[in-house]
C-alpha cells in the first residue's frame, strides 16, 4: 500500500517538475538592450544603443554632439541596418563590427558589444 502512494507521489512530482522546466525555458525575454561602444573613432560615434530590435523601430546614436535617434531599416540575427539623416550604419551582430556611410565617406571599426536582457 505504502509502495504504491510513494511511486505514485514520485511520478506526480517528476511530471510536475519536467512540466515546469521545460515552461520555464520558453518564456520569452521580456527586455533587450544591445549596446555597441565604439569609442568615438567612427564619426565621432560613442556608442549605438538597440532597446526594441525591430524593423520600423527607433535606435539610439550617442555621438560627441549629443544623441540622435536612428531607423532601423533591416534587422537579422547576424545584422542590422540603420538610416539617420544623411547616415546609414550596418551593425554585424555577431562580431561588433560596424560601418557607416556619411555622405559619400565611408568608415569602419569594430565595436564592443554587451548585451542586456530580462
């Protein structure tokens, strides 16, 4: 009798706890914010901040002058385009490095990435 409430109990509770860690792996992350440091060496950009990593969403540049915000045009997970006023920037996720077009100049660098989110 005492047999068959404890292998019973120990199923119920093995269920219980498969169920809940493999819900728990798929909730979805509530908060992301990219952030690409690049140390004023790329038009004077300081850094690049991605809050929303959608395509129609807004990006911040953070520049010596202040900030302005950005367009994001096209966004994958290995890159992302942006358009700013007379500026278009293409971000590889991946590795940090970023471009950007002003004008007719063209620069290059590569960026330190971190990467928070809840």
């Amino acid at each position: 009798m005492y047999k068959k409430i404890n292998s019973a109990i120990l199923v119920q509770t093995t269920v219980l706890l498969l169920l809940s860690a493999s819900l728990w792996s798929c909730f979805p992350e509530r908060f992301r914010h990219e952030k690409y440091e690049c140390s004023g060496s790329l038009f004077n950009i300081k850094a690049i901040v991605l809050n929303k990593a959608e395509t129609g969403s807004h990006a911040k540049i953070i520049s010596s002058s202040g900030e302005k915000e950005a367009y994001i045009t096209e966004i994958t997970a290995e890159t992302t385009k942006l358009e700013s006023a007379n500026m278009r920037i293409k971000i590889n996720r991946k590795t940090g490095a970023v471009t950007a077009t002003f004008g007719a100049k063209y620069q290059s660098t590569v960026c330190k990435k971190s990467v928070f989110k809840m």
